[in-house]
C-alpha cells in the first residue's frame, strides 16, 4: 500500500492528497484535511513531498478564510 498510496492520490492540479478515486480514474480532491495529515502522519507521503503538501493546505485556509481555529481544524 506504501508504495501505490501516493501515486494514486497525489493531485498534480492541486498538490495535495484526493480522499479517493472513482472508477473513471476522477480524483475528488476537496482538501481533506485529515486525509492528508493522516498519510503524512503513517509516512504514506515522500519525505520530500511532507511540507509541500502540508503548505498547500495552509496556504489553502488561508485563501478562503480560514482562521478562528478555536472550533479546531474544519473538516475538508
């Protein structure tokens, strides 16, 4: 699974981690925040690759607003 997990879900457009992959081969990719920090957390993402992903989803809450974390970390 190592080994395939990041080549299957990594999103070039995006840069980050899709939550999954139909059938057609779609990647739906809507800023998981848990997919991505959950496959970073088991080392299913390159060590070169951690902090690429992990800026692009911060950069990302940035972007639309995101920023009274006192509820925590939104969802997706």
């Amino acid at each position: 699974m190592k080994a395939a997990y990041f080549k299957t879900f990594y999103n070039l457009e995006t840069g980050v981690l899709a939550g999954w992959k139909s059938r057609d081969g779609k990647l739906h990719d809507y800023y998981f925040l848990m997919v991505n920090s959950m496959a970073v957390y088991y080392n299913l993402v390159p060590e070169g690759m951690v902090k690429k992903v992990m800026m692009t989803l911060w950069k990302k809450m940035q972007q639309v607003g995101y920023d009274d974390f006192t509820l925590g970390l939104p969802g997706n």
